[in-house]
C-alpha cells in the first residue's frame, strides 16, 4: 500500500535520526527544538501576514515538521508515539464540541468558549484550582495578560463598560508619572508594568488583540524609519546629521505612502 503524505514525512524523519542519516538531526532533543517550534510559529504568522498562499503552504509544513520531529524523539524514547497524539486530540476534539458530537445545544461562539472551559476545568480536576490556571508561563507577555483578563472576565471579574477600563488606564498613566517624578526606579517598573497591563485589559475589552496591534505598529514603525534612512541616504545626508525637522517631514511623507499602498 502506498503510503500517504503524512506517514512519507514520518518515515524520513525516523530515516533522518537513523544510523545513515543525519547527524545533526540525529543530536536533537525536545529541548534544542524548542527555539525552533517558536521560530516556525512566527514564520507562519509573517506568511498570514504577507497574505502569499504559496509561502503559506511552506511555513505551515515546516511547522507541521517540528510536531513530527518531536514525535519520533517520544518513540524513540518508549514516551508516545504520532498514533498516541492523534488519538490524544482527536478524543479531545469530540469530548469539548457535545453540541456538535452529542446532545448539547450552544448558540454562539461566547458560548463555546464557556463550555470549553468548563469542560477543561472538569477533564483537569484538581490540577487547575485557579480560574488563571492553564496558561502557558512562557506567553509573550502582551499576550499572557491577555490570557489572565480573559479568564478572569469570564468568572465575572470584569468591567461593566469600556469608560471604567479607559478611567483605569489613565488612573494608572497619572500613577506612572507620579513614579517618574519620585525617581524610584523599582516604583516605576511596577507602575509601567500596572499600565502596560490596563492598555492590554482595554484592547481586550475592546475585542482587540494587544499583541498583533503592538506587532502591526512596530511594522509600521520599521517601515517609515527605513523610509527616513533610504532618502536621506540617498540626499546623502547622514541620519545623525539630519534635523528633527527634516526627519519628521519624512516620517509624514512614509504614512502619506502608506495610506496610498
């Protein structure tokens, strides 16, 4: 029988990490793979990004490589084979969709968001005590508070209106400038920190995603400062030699160029 195009891609990777095949493959372990399942991620998100299928298609399996890899490292070992973690979240998929492969009725995707929880909460037991537990501790942290007001949000520990999350942040600004003024700096990390975590609870109230605006800002951001660089240079004009004038009109002229592309 003719093997299909996921078990061709777990057979060269166990040829890989075999006596004739690759040494570097060979050295691997769960944990020197780590870096690159988070490079993958983010390659794949540039691709979304980038809205190219074709580079799409490519960073998607270089990220399907990275499960795999792990895979025959856990057999290899005697942990777990691919067959176990297919079974593992295909049996999870079916216990946390009822309505969809048993009896329960939702109505909307709020909705499934709670029975999942609920039905995590009951599969983990004892295990998460905590309606914080089961975020992952190393989250960007953007994206872990994110998480952590979520959560919170749906036992109720919420705000009625986004004017309440707008007067916490500037509450937490005016607290920041106060810490500044003091000149105590382990103050001022911990002020930052409150207002970096109330802008985040803000974006999320406002069903916004802090880590992809903060993401899509500094794109921005890289795009006009090369802009800046690339015509001064071309004026031949050093940057530091440039006025904050000059600068500046440039900075306008890269969002103008924007907005139009």
């Amino acid at each position: 029988m003719d093997e299909t195009g996921f078990e061709r891609l777990m057979t060269i990777m166990k040829r890989l990490r075999g006596p004739a095949g690759c040494p570097w493959d060979a050295e691997q372990n769960h944990e020197s793979l780590k870096r690159y399942l988070l490079e993958e991620c983010y390659e794949v998100l540039e691709a979304i990004d980038a809205n190219n299928d074709e580079l799409l298609k490519e960073e998607l399996g270089d990220l399907l490589l990275q499960p795999v890899f792990h895979a025959v490292i856990a057999d290899e070992r005697g942990a777990f084979t691919m067959d176990d973690i297919l079974t593992s979240i295909y049996e999870k998929l079916i216990r946390r969709h009822p309505h969809v492969f048993g009896d329960d009725t939702i109505k909307s995707s709020d909705e499934q968001i709670v029975n999942w929880e609920k039905i995590k909460q009951q599969e983990k037991g004892d295990e998460r005590r905590s309606a914080l537990s089961g975020i992952p501790p190393h989250l960007p942290a953007l994206l872990k508070a994110q998480k952590i007001t979520e959560k919170a949000a749906r036992v109720g520990f919420d705000w009625e209106d986004s004017d309440q999350v707008f007067a916490k942040v500037l509450e937490e600004l005016h607290e920041f400038e106060e810490s500044v003024a003091s000149g105590n700096r382990e103050e001022m990390e911990a002020e930052l920190g409150d207002l970096l975590f109330a802008i985040v609870n803000l974006g999320r109230f406002l069903s916004l995603t802090p880590e992809e605006a903060l993401r899509k800002t500094i794109d921005r951001f890289t795009s006009r400062f090369t802009y800046i660089e690339q015509t001064l240079q071309g004026q031949n004009i050093s940057m530091k030699d440039a006025t904050l004038n000059e600068m500046e009109s440039l900075w306008q002229e890269a969002k103008v160029l924007e907005r139009k592309r």
